[in-house]
C-alpha cells in the first residue's frame, strides 16, 4: 500500500527523540475520522541480537544523540527463504515486497491519531503471525484503523525460527527468545507510550495465527504478568510444538547439519553462534521451551489447571481453518496419509507424543464408515478436523481457563464470512485461515488511486463488517468490552456480543448479519481437549459438576454452599 506522507513531529523516548511522518487518509481510507495519523517506523528496542547476543535475553538498545529518522521500516527478522508467495494480489495489502531480513532487527512501529501526553488513548500491540518461522510488523497496514478511532497502535519484529526458539542450557533464558523479544517490546511500551498519546495503563496484544500463540504463551507466562491488561488471539492458541527445558535434541540436530561438534556444549553453542544467520534459517522450526521461568508447564497444562494471567481475553476462530482445496476429494488413503501428517503438529504439543496413538480415534471420531468411500466426504472431513484440532479446541480451552474464576472479561467468536472477492476459491471454502485480516485492519475501506471509487470490489455490507470488527477490538481495547464504544471516536449500532462464561459458552458469529450462539462443537472439542490428551499421556479427571479444566479441585458452587452453611450456623 503506497501511503501519502509528511513530516511529523518529534517525540522523546528514553533511548532519544525520534521523527517519524504523517499518514493523510483523506485519498486513502473511506470513513476516516481523523485526516492524518503520525507514524513512527523502525524504532529499536533492543540491541542487535548478533554475535554473542544471539540466543541471549534481548538487552537495551544503544541510545543516540540528536534526533533519529524513523520514517521507514526496520529489516525483518532472519526467516524460511522459502515461504510462498501470496495466492491472490488482494493479500499484498498484508505481504507488501519484503524489506531487507536482517539479524538486527529488533524495531517496532508506531500509529497515532494525537502525539499528546495527555491523549490517554488505549494501546494495542500487534504481534504477527507466520507460524514463529516467518513474518513481519511491516506487513500490516495499521494506518488505516488507527484513522478511524481512538487508539495508538503499534507493530513489532521478534526473532523467528531457529533464531527465536532454539533451547540452550542457559539459566537465564534456555529458549523462547522471539517471546522474549516481544516482552521487551512490552517494556518498551510501557516506558514510553504515553509521549505518543498512549496509556501504558490499557494495553492489549493482539495477533494472528503464530502471533495467536505468541499472545497465548504471553497470557500464561509468569514472566509477563503486569506487562499487558487484555488479549486478542486471532485463529491461535498454544499451537507450537514444546520441548522440556534440558532436551538439547533440537539444537544438537542443527549443529551436527552444520558440521559442529557437539561434544562439548560451549565448543557446539560457539561454534553455532559464528555461523551465518542464513545457513540457520534454512533449517529454521520453532518450538516453546517448558519447565522454565518462562512457561513452568507445558500450554495444555497450564490451561487445563487454570494457571494463566488474570487479563481480559478476546478469542476465536475462522470456520474453515487450514481449508484443504481439491475438488476431486480424497481417498481413503490420501486422507489417512494427509491425517497422519496434520496430527504431526497435535502429537507435538504433549512431550513424547506419538501420532499413532490418537490416529484411529480420530478417525472414528470423523468418519462415518456409510461415506468412507466418498473422496468428497473425506476432504471435507479432513477440513473439519484440522480446523477443530489445530485452532477452535485449544481457543475453547483458553476460554474456559480465562473464565474460570468469572473475574475477566471473555468474548468468544467464530468468523463465518465467505469473502466476495475471492472468487478464485471454490464454493465449499467458507472462511479461510487469515481472512478476517482483511476486515479488522480495513483493508475492503481503501480507495483507489483516483481517491474516489473503492479499490477492491468488497460489497456494502462486507465494509460494514469491516468497520463493525474495527469497533468491537478497539472497544474490548479500551474498555474490556467489546460492546462498550465509551470514548470511541465514532460510534456504530453494534449486535450485542455475549460474555463468555464457564457455564454458558456462548460466542459471537462474525458475519455481514452477526448473530449469538453458544457451545461451539462441543463434543467434538471436548474429544480434543479431554479424549486426546488422555491418549497421550495426561491425567485427564473431570469430577461431576466440575468444569473441564479445574483440575478435579471442589468446585467454585461448593466453596459458595459451604460457606453460606458456616454463615448460617453462625447467625442461627
């Protein structure tokens, strides 16, 4: 997207002031409130992780004397060379030509309707998506939400792959950089947002996908605890695969492909440290590092005992997730090879985890034996599975956990729109992984070179979703409500979005005509969240009358029943 821009103030940090430009949205963005936003692109901070620092804590960045231009953005972080190109010219808004990749890059990015100290505007601190192995801040145009409401968002790089998630044996930080690197953002936030109008006092991460999971590990983390006050997961929850602190077996592998000894530890790190960042990516995987201070349990663990931060927490899921296109179908041997590939990535998130041990259940539990035969059957089988197990399970999970005590605020919600202008994708594709990107950063309210006519061919009501999405995050952002528009620049009759509770699991689904729901596949989710991980290895123990999740303890009714009854003997 190819943005008008001018000069904009100059704005202290506590590294040195910092010049960024101004955004005109005028020719740009249709329904724009304010007529320019500031932005601040490429701001370090942290250090280079190169050298010595690489596979370390992420330190301070230098500071600068002067006034530093931040006009552009950064590099991004070392990443998979071989990632795909996007499939339609519509996803450029969300993948523009990449910007250098380099090791130094540690930069965020900065959108803001009013520089002011005094603004106090909400915070919302993007963390993107591509699986922890590619991705960047830059791709997502914040400009265009910023320059409808109340809000100071802000974009952030974090080491990916191997760079990011390699375990070592370190005390201080044995793995789990890149969500290091995203808790020193955090700091950097809360050091100093306010001079770019934001309140460090209402700060909400959010992300997609692998920045889903980045938001999820940072909601469970004891390390993170005071650094945000709400979450947004978009299509990911704890989906990574997790290696025990100590289990060296990854990093082993990677210095034997790169011919380094591995006899001695200091020798094999020294000697992985000197190679280039590039020969590392090309062999690049992520994984979360458990049993550290970092994340004590593993994610399943942490959920199903409760033991996450007390934040608010805005979570869902796209319909068709990880939508598999063939339009002749599957046959049964096709879908039992491409199953036992997609379960890879479950087995993984249980240490020792073996996909033969949950493979036929899962196909009794999809495939009904009277349409095992019919490839058309099992492709849309094979999407559904993929989809509960992947992304809606571990959402539904993370909901629960989130609500356990009924002190947060929990919003649940299923995006259901099948989009018009992908009219490439077959008609059996609903909402596809990613596409509710478009709507909540604006992208069908762009105008085209003319500044009068739209530039994609979204229908009326597909903006009003836009612009509905749009409202319902920033009015969770700043009020822990998505139905609550008190401050918001410009107000919209929203359908009311019911609070997720323990109880009711009712949930939101997004579409041009939103409706309310509740108890989303439940019984198939409960086979993923309970069966599953039972056939893996867990103790799974549900008493009667206790919520999934509250780790077989008494449950909240019978500390409130016996309670009363000590009252009562008490008073009689």
């Amino acid at each position: 997207m190819s943005l008008p821009t001018l000069d904009a103030a100059v704005v202290s940090t506590i590294h040195g002031d910092v010049r960024g430009s101004e955004f005109l949205t005028a020719s740009v963005v249709g329904n724009a409130v304010f007529d320019r936003v500031f932005t601040f692109k490429g701001i370090p901070y942290a250090a280079p992780p190169v050298g010595d620092l690489r596979w370390r804590p992420p330190q301070d960045p230098d500071s600068w004397a002067g006034v530093r231009d931040v006009t552009e953005y950064g590099p991004a972080c070392i990443q998979d060379p071989n990632a795909q190109s996007p499939p339609d010219p519509l996803y450029r808004e969300l993948s523009p030509p990449t910007n250098s990749s380099s090791e130094d890059c540690l930069f965020l990015n900065v959108y803001t309707p009013n520089v002011s100290v005094t603004a106090n505007l909400p915070v919302m601190v993007w963390i993107h998506g591509g699986g922890m192995v590619r991705g960047t801040g830059a791709r997502y145009p914040a400009e265009i939400p910023t320059s409808l409401h109340n809000v100071v968002m802000v974009t952030i790089n974090y080491r990916l792959g191997n760079l990011g998630f390699l375990p070592t044996r370190a005390d201080d930080a044995p793995g789990n950089f890149g969500l290091l690197d995203a808790m020193k953002a955090l700091q950097w936030v809360q050091a100093d947002i306010r001079n770019f109008g934001g309140d460090p006092d209402r700060v909400t991460i959010f992300g997609q996908s692998g920045g889903g999971w980045a938001v999820s590990l940072l909601v469970m983390s004891p390390m993170a605890t005071g650094l945000f006050h709400r979450a947004i997961s978009q299509s990911g929850v704890a989906g990574i695969a997790i290696t025990q602190k100590g289990d060296l077996t990854q990093t082993e592998t990677l210095a034997a492909g790169l011919n380094c000894s591995t006899a001695s530890y200091d020798d094999m790190m020294s000697c992985l440290r000197g190679k280039p960042s590039g020969a590392i990516a090309t062999r690049t995987t992520a994984t979360a590092l458990i049993g550290g201070r970092f994340l004590p349990e593993s994610p399943w663990d942490m959920m199903f005992k409760n033991r996450i931060n007390r934040v608010d927490y805005l979570l869902g899921t796209n319909n068709d997730e990880n939508a598999f296109r063939d339009n002749d179908g599957l046959t049964r041997q096709e879908f039992e090879f491409r199953l036992s590939f997609s379960l890879r990535r479950i087995a993984a998130q249980y240490l020792g985890g073996m996909v033969n041990e949950i493979l036929q259940p899962v196909i009794d539990q999809y495939v009904d034996p009277a349409s095992a035969d019919d490839p058309i059957y099992l492709r849309d089988q094979f999407v559904k599975q993929a989809t509960d197990s992947t992304f809606a399970a571990p959402t539904v999970m993370m909901a629960q956990a989130a609500s356990a005590y009924g002190r947060d605020h929990v919003y649940q919600y299923e995006f259901q729109r099948p989009s018009s202008v992908f009219t490439y994708r077959p008609s059996y594709i609903r909402a596809d992984h990613g596409d509710e990107l478009f709507y909540m950063f604006g992208i069908p309210l762009l105008r085209d070179v003319t500044g009068n006519s739209w530039k994609y061919s979204f229908t009326q009501e597909e903006r009003d979703l836009s612009l509905d999405m749009m409202a319902y995050w920033v009015n969770f952002a700043t009020n822990g409500d998505p139905n609550d528009s008190s401050g918001a620049a410009r107000m919209r009759d929203l359908v009311t979005w019911p609070r997720y509770m323990a109880s009711s699991q009712s949930y939101l689904q997004l579409d041009v005509t939103s409706s309310t729901s509740a108890r989303l596949r439940e019984d198939l989710l409960k086979f993923w969240n309970e069966e599953v991980p039972r056939l893996l290895g867990k103790h799974v123990h549900v008493h009667p009358g206790v919520r999934s999740g509250d780790s077989g303890g008494p449950s909240r009714s019978h500390f409130v029943l016996a309670f009363l009854f000590v009252v009562s003997y008490l008073f009689a």
